[in-house]
C-alpha cells in the first residue's frame, strides 16, 4: 500500500519544492536555503531565470509587471456536480504555457492544468464580480477573482504570456518570420489606441508572493476537498504535515523569540521555548552605562514581565486553536487510511483465499462465489436505484401538490392584496382630495429620485460596457495577429514543402535517367538488361501509386467558379467576417462531398451504366436530394432530361440544327438583347470571363436556338444564367439546348416566363403563405418592418438561385431540380429563411433588411443543414398543396389584371373624349372670329 511505503521510508525534510516555494524563493534565509536538495536548486534557479527572462520581455513592452514576480495566487474556480466555487492556487509554467492549479500554496502535487497556447479569454458582464472564462478547444473553465482589478490583471496577464510562448515556440521551431507584420503584445505607449484598455497595476495581496505566505482560504470547508483526485488530496496532507512535523523538530531547544517579532506575527504557529534576555550591562555594544539609564531600565522590567505573560497566553490560545485544527485533519486523514487499509485487507483476503486454495476446482468454486456476490450486490444496486427512483417519483408528486397549493395560497394572498390595495386606494383618494398640492410636490421629488437613480445606473452600465469593449478590441487584436502569423507560417511551410517534392522529383528523373543509360548499355547482358528493365518498371510503378500532390489553395472550382466571391462596395461591412473563411469552408465543403458512405452508394447505383439503363427510384431520388459527385451529374442530368423529351426527340430528330440554320439564315430576327447579356453572363466563371470563349459562342446559339423553338416567350433576362449552368455541367451545346427546353416548357408552369409574369407572381403569393404556416415568427417581424420579400426572392424562382447560392450548394439544388420539380425550390426558400432566422429577427430597419436578405444566402456554406432543414424540417410540402393555392392565386390575378385592363380602356376613352371636346371649341372659335 502507498500509505505504508511512505511511512516505512519517510522522505527528508525540505526536499520538496511547493508553488508557494517558487513564488517566495527571495525571501528564504540562507539556513534554509543549504537544506534543499540540488534539484529542487537546480528548480529554482531555472524558475527566477524564466521570471527574469519575462520580466525583460514584459519591460521591452511597456508592462508594469516587475521582473522578479511570478504569476500565481488563490483564484476561485467553479466545478464539481454542485458546479459551486472551490478555491484553488493557480501557478503559471513558463516553459509548456499551462496553468496548474492546487489546493493550497503549500501542496506538492497539482490537482490540474489548462493549457494556455490555444486558448481565448473573456468575462461575463451580468455574471457574479470577478468572473471570467478561459476557453480551450477542449472545455472552458470559469474562475473568480477577488475583484474587478485582480480579474483584469490575470486576463491581461495571461494574454501576455500566451503571446510569448507564441513567439518563443515559432523562434524554437526555426519558422521564418514576417518582416512586416511584428507581433505586439500589449498596446504599448507609443502605439496604444483610444479602444484599448490601459494596463492594470498588480494587485497588492492578491498574487504573487504575498498572496502566497496568506492562510489559503475556505481551508477548513468541507466543500473545497476535490472529490476527483482523492490520492493527491491525501499526498498532500501527509506532505504539509510533514513539513510541519520536521520544522518543530529543526528548531533548537535554545530558541529565543525576539519581542518585536512576536509583536509583528502574534498568530505565529511554531511553539517555542522563550529564554531570559540577557542584561543590557552584559552585552557588548554597551559596556558601561550611567546610573541614570539603570534607574530607567528598572521599571522598564517589570512591566516587560506583565506584557510577557500576556503575550505567553495569547501565544498558548493561540497554539491551542491551531493544535484543535490539527487533530481535526488527522481524523480526516484516519478515517480516509482506514478506508484505504478496509479495502486494501479485503482484496489481501481474497487473495489469500485464492491462493490457499488447492486445486482448481476450489478456485473455480471462489471466483463463481465471487460473481454470484457481485450479481448480488449488482441486483441490490437496481432494487436501491428501483426504489430512489420511486421515492423520486413521490417526491415530484408531492412537490406538485405543494406547488398548486403553494399557487392556490398566492391566489387567496393575491386576492387579499388587491381588496387591501383598493381600500388604500380609496383612503388615498380621500387624503388627498384635502392635499393636492403637498402631494403633487412629492410626486414630482419621489419621480426626480428614481430618475436620478435610474439615470446613474445607466451610467454605470456604460462604464462596465465600455471596459468590457476595450478588453475585447485587445482580444481581437490578439488573436488577429497570432492567426495572421500562423497562416504566413502555413503558407511558408507549404513553400518549402513544394520545393521538397520539387528537389525529389529531380531525384527520382536522375535515378530513372541513370537506369536508362544502364539499360541501354551495351556492356551488360541479356539478364541484366532484363534486371535493369524491371527495376525502371517498378520504380516507375512505385512512382505513380505514392505520388503526392500538393493541395495549393486554388482561387476557381472545378466548374470556373471563384472561391471567394467579389462582393460589392455596400456588402463589405456585412461581409467583412465572412471573406476570410470562404477558402477553409471550401475545404471542408471538398471533404463533406467526399464521404466514403456516400460515394460508395453512388457507385453502386450509378457505375457502369449508360443513361438508357438508369431508372427512376427513391434510391435515385435519394442520391440526388444530398448531391450527386461531379462525375456522375452529367450522365444523371442526361437521364432526366431524355426521360422529359423523348418524344418530342424522336418525332423531331435533329431539330437542334434546325433551329441553329435558322438562326443563321435569319439574323435579323434573333432578340438583340440575347448579344447584350452574353457579356454579362456569370462574370464570376473564368470559362465565361474573356468574349473569346468558345463557352460564350456556344451559349449565343443556345439562346437563339430556343427563341425559334418558343416564339411566344422568345428570350427572356435570365435564360442565359440557366443555359450557362447546363453548359457547364453537360458540355454539349445540344444537350444544354435541351435541359433550356425541360426547364421553361416541362417544369415550370405556364405564364412563369410571359411578359406579365403572372406564374411567378402566384408562386410568390404561395411562398408568403407558406412561410406565413412555417415561419410565423419571421413573417410577423418582415410585415413590422413593411418588407415585401417578392422583391428578394422573384430573383430565386426565375434563375433558379444561380449567382443567388455558393456553387456547390447550387448544383445539389438543381440535382433535385430536375427530379422533382419546382417543389424544390419552394423548399430551399423556406430553408434559407430558417436558417437565417435569428440573425433576421435582429434586424430592426428596412434598408437594411433588404441589403441582408440580397446577400445572405450566398454567405451560407454548410450544405448539409442547409439540405436537413429543406427536406426535413419543412415537412409536410406535397405538391398537391402547391397546385392548388397556385390555381387560386392565378384566378385573383387574372381576375386583378383585368379590372387594370378595364381602369386603362375606360382613362382612354374619356382622354380620347377630352381631346374631341377641346377640338370642337377650338373650331368653334376660329369660325367666331371669321
């Protein structure tokens, strides 16, 4: 047992170096000081070299901290099931940027850490005074100062030392460091800014090593034990007991306690003999003295006796007291060494037995005896747990009962109240019908008192948030800085990383160059040319399987598309969190569309098999809900547009190139505004981007094409947007011809693409509606504001989100698209709504509502919820329901449109009336005058 073997071996005294140690080294005598061990010298030494070294960096920086303090002192911090406020002492380690925390100053073995290097600090304003959290990757810890100062001190602290480990961790690691960009750690004099706060002063008695030779608080509360290291608790209290035991035992038999020492610590715990103090006609320095002075040190005498018998029992109290609190620890500590010793004879015991035992069936016979006791004990546990839950239940049961009669007394006192209220009421009234004026006069004092109030209240919130904006803006500017130089390190590292592959590359063609020649040789003989050729085969083989290509960042997706989006002057303040971490979520999106799941779902459905094979399924429908791969959208596409066309196709088998000879042979009567937005299609694309492209030649005869395969709607803004999307995906000209003609004449219904659109003006009324049953919160908040959001998401319905949505998002949408019709875009946005809803609810004015809902969906990158919230959460949407409230919207408007029609024939006739009537009395009057 651990106890025992402590107890056979006791360790030194003093070799043992605590936090409280580390933060009081200046202070030991030098008789202390020889009775450490070298390695609790070499400690120390090290620890006041890292202080000194902080110190200097701190100094260069402009921080007050001095050179010699190191950062520790009594913090509370909040833990446990109870989550109640434990006190713990906090030291800070230089070389591994982590924080230890111990029960008390003088403990040996840490109860814990917090690492330091990737963690953010912040503090609560509404929270309890002295409150702050640090926040790491792996959890957030909440501790409390003694106040505000002692808080802002540690978070300013603790952002300095994470700043340089930072910078000491890069120079270790030899990583080469920007030039321009230098890394101030706490806004100095010269280049400290208005919205930044000052540097707080250290804290007299709270850290360091006063706070360190301070009783630790909360010492003899049960609460303050950690439940979750019982051994370290133990191994602490059996460390600081021995200290205690060997600092007794070290002090001399002929001790004497200096008078004024006891006047400045009269609480001092160490017990004493006290010896007569010599004479002052034996001590050396005065060897002859008057008359006079012996007569005045007479007196002097006796009343230093009476004072030292004061002093000789308030030092007994006090030894007292501290021996009571002794024996109180060691029947702790008793009790925890008999349970420790309980369980450590009965695991002896039973092993006695299985050992004792002679054969194997005895053994056999022990350990069934030993499970059919812990099935026992297991069946005691669930019949205790069975009967703690019903006694819970009784519990909840009479917890309401007292609860609704708890709410039934409050009713008969509310009652009560109101009856007392209304006759005070009336006796009020009646007192001062007598006195209106002196009651006006304390109304208005009464009301001018709780302004007052109110407004220095108000005063001192704006204090508490100004320092809160402050501490945060020097946060910010932290964590900018450190993220900055991390990313210019990444991309360094990724330099020399492709100069690494670059230099092997022209190893590996050496290597190979050199294997040619011997090939080639005439020197060597048929085997070994065969030898040689086997071995440039197989390093030409190893070549191809273990090449490794550098994943550069690319500026354009695999469809032309650009990463980072060039927004507009008036979205940059909206967006100015967004732009730098498009290119990490595009590198997650590449890894979500690259789920091994997935992808094998895919290929057991889709590979191998032409599109005439492929048929429609829910599997299919399925696939095509969460995003198909690029390699299979094309085929996949193709399919569903031959499903649409066949028969169109086969009673008109080359009507394509009927339509582009026409177009050809009839320039004059293609729309003009098809040449106006050629250029302006997808500026974002780089395949779109110069006027050369053979894309932008072939996008021109798509359009022409399809304005002589539907002359009523001819072109329509918009339909060069969708024929480019199919051209991207589909290649061919014919093909993006076709998924033109499934869109406008198959999917969408009719009059969507007329001059008056009157079936995107229904859908639209459809939308509202359904967001009305959907989001019902959302649409009262828009109608608050008077934002009519037909004007937003008419854009969505005609061009199907394209240059509305990021691309990869875009594409899974007309995945569906193509599937299950217009549905699907009525689900996506509802979806994009939802998902923006609570950064919508925010938004208390107009204009700048309109200029977030025509920007956010394209700032929206999770694909997946995204996908989740359309499919799942806007259930029911079936399409019955769709067709419907479209027949009714289409009927008010047609039924709208012609009461217009009507207002416009009937102002003609009466201005065609007008005109004649001032026509006749002009000629009235030129016969007048004849």
């Amino acid at each position: 047992m651990e106890s025992e073997g402590n107890s056979r071996n006791p360790p030194l005294p003093d070799v043992h170096i605590t936090p409280a140690d580390e933060c009081v080294s200046s202070e030991e005598t030098p008789k202390q000081s020889l009775s450490h061990s070298d390695e609790a010298q070499d400690k120390k030494d090290t620890q006041i070299n890292a202080a000194e070294s902080d110190g200097t960096s701190a100094t260069l920086r402009g921080t007050p901290t001095p050179p010699n303090t190191k950062l520790c002192g009594y913090l509370n911090k909040q833990g446990g099931p109870l989550r109640a406020w434990k006190s713990r002492w906090f030291v800070y380690e230089e070389k591994s940027c982590q924080l230890f925390y111990y029960r008390m100053a003088q403990d040996i073995n840490p109860l814990g850490k917090v690492d330091l290097s990737r963690a953010t600090f912040s503090y609560p304003l509404q929270g309890e005074e002295g409150t702050f959290h640090i926040q790491t990757p792996e959890r957030t810890v909440i501790l409390k100062a003694h106040n505000k100062d002692a808080r802002m001190y540690w978070l300013q602290q603790l952002q300095l030392k994470r700043t340089l480990y930072r910078e000491q961790h890069a120079e270790l690691q030899s990583i080469p460091r920007p030039d321009n960009h230098k890394l101030e750690s706490t806004p100095s004099a010269n280049n400290c800014r208005a919205d930044f706060l000052p540097m707080v002063k250290t804290p007299s008695g709270l850290v360091g090593e006063e706070a360190a030779s301070l009783p630790a608080p909360g010492l003899n509360n049960p609460l303050n034990m950690s439940i979750k290291h019982p051994l370290i608790e133990l191994q602490n209290t059996i460390n600081s007991f021995r200290n205690r035991h060997s600092q007794e035992i070290r002090q001399s038999v002929f001790h004497i306690d200096d008078p004024t020492d006891t006047q400045k610590t009269p609480s001092s715990k160490t017990s004493t003999l006290a010896a007569p103090t010599p004479s002052s006609s034996q001590s050396p320095e005065s060897p002859a003295r008057s008359e006079k002075d012996l007569s005045t040190i007479l007196p002097v005498r006796k009343n230093s006796k009476e004072t030292k018998e004061l002093k000789d029992t308030s030092r007994l109290q006090h030894e007292k007291l501290f021996l009571a609190e002794e024996v109180k620890a060691q029947k702790e500590l008793v009790l925890l060494l008999h349970k420790v010793l309980e369980a450590a004879q009965l695991e002896k015991r039973t092993c006695s037995q299985f050992l004792a035992a002679e054969g194997e069936q005895e053994r056999l016979e022990l350990l069934r005896h030993g499970e059919r006791r812990a099935a026992e004990l297991r069946d005691h546990l669930e019949s205790l747990q069975q009967e703690n839950e019903n006694l819970r239940r009784d519990l909840k049961q009479r917890d309401a009962q007292i609860a609704a009669l708890q709410e039934s007394i409050q009713l008969l006192v509310q009652k009560n109240q109101t009856k007392q209220e209304v006759i005070v009421k009336l006796s009020e009234k009646l007192a001062v019908c007598g006195e209106d004026q002196q009651s006006t006069s304390g109304l208005q004092s009464e009301a001018l008192k709780q302004l007052t109030v109110e407004n220095e209240n108000l005063k001192d919130d704006l204090k508490a948030y100004k320092t809160q904006n402050q501490y945060l803006n020097s946060e910010i500017y932290h964590l900018t800085t450190l993220w900055r130089k991390s990313s210019e390190q990444e991309q360094s590292l990724i330099v020399k990383c492709a100069v690494l592959e670059a230099n092997s590359c022209q190893m590996e063609s050496r290597y190979l160059g050199i294997l040619q020649t011997l090939q080639d040789s005439k020197e060597l003989n048929p085997e070994q040319r065969e030898a040689v050729k086997k071995v440039v085969k197989d390093a030409v083989r190893a070549d191809l399987s273990t090449a490794v290509k550098l994943n550069s960042i690319r500026d354009y997706d695999e469809y032309g598309f650009k990463i980072a989006m060039d927004y507009r002057v008036e979205d940059l303040k909206l967006l100015a969190k967004i732009q730098p971490f498009e290119i990490r979520s595009q590198n997650l999106l590449n890894q979500e569309e690259c789920d091994g799941a997935f992808l094998a779902r895919c290929t057991q459905l889709l590979f191998g098999r032409p599109e005439g094979e492929l048929s429609s399924s829910t599997e299919l429908k399925n696939l095509l809900r969460t995003g198909l791969p690029r390699e299979y959208r094309a085929r996949v596409w193709r399919f569903m547009i031959q499903t649409r066309t066949k028969s169109l196709k086969e009673r008109h088998p080359v009507r394509y190139q009927e339509l582009c000879e026409k177009s050809r042979t009839s320039p004059h009567l293609v729309p003009r505004q098809i040449q106006l937005d050629l250029d302006r299609t997808l500026t974002s694309n780089q395949f779109f981007s110069p006027p050369s492209s053979p894309l932008i030649q072939k996008l021109e005869r798509v359009l022409q094409a399809f304005s002589w395969q539907n002359p009523t709607i001819g072109y329509v803004q918009g339909f060069n947007r969708l024929a480019a999307i199919a051209l991207l995906v589909l290649q061919e000209e014919e093909d993006a011809f076709w998924c033109l003609v499934v869109i406008v004449e198959y999917i969408m219904p009719q009059n969507y693409y007329t001059k008056d659109l009157v079936g995107c003006q229904a859908d639209q009324r459809v939308l509202k509606d359904l967001m009305s049953e959907k989001l019902p919160r959302l649409t009262a908040h828009l109608e608050a504001l008077k934002v009519d959001i037909s004007l937003i998401t008419v854009e969505w319905f005609l061009v199907l989100f394209v240059e509305c949505l990021s691309t990869r998002i875009l594409f899974k949408v007309w995945d569906a698209f193509l599937y299950e019709g217009i549905k699907v875009i009525f689900r996506y946005a509802l979806a994009l709504f939802k998902y923006r809803e609570e950064a919508i609810l925010k938004i208390n004015d107009s204009s700048e509502m309109y200029q977030y809902l025509r920007i956010f969906p394209s700032t929206i990158a999770d694909g997946r919820k995204l996908t989740s919230i359309a499919f799942n959460d806007m259930n029911p949407l079936p399409m019955k329901l769709l067709q419907n409230r479209r027949a009714a919207h289409l009927e008010r408007l047609h039924a709208e449109i012609k009461e217009l029609e009507n207002l416009r024939k009937a102002y003609k006739a009466e201005h065609v009336q007008c005109k004649d009537k001032e026509l006749d009395t002009l000629a009235s009057e030129d016969e007048e005058e004849v």
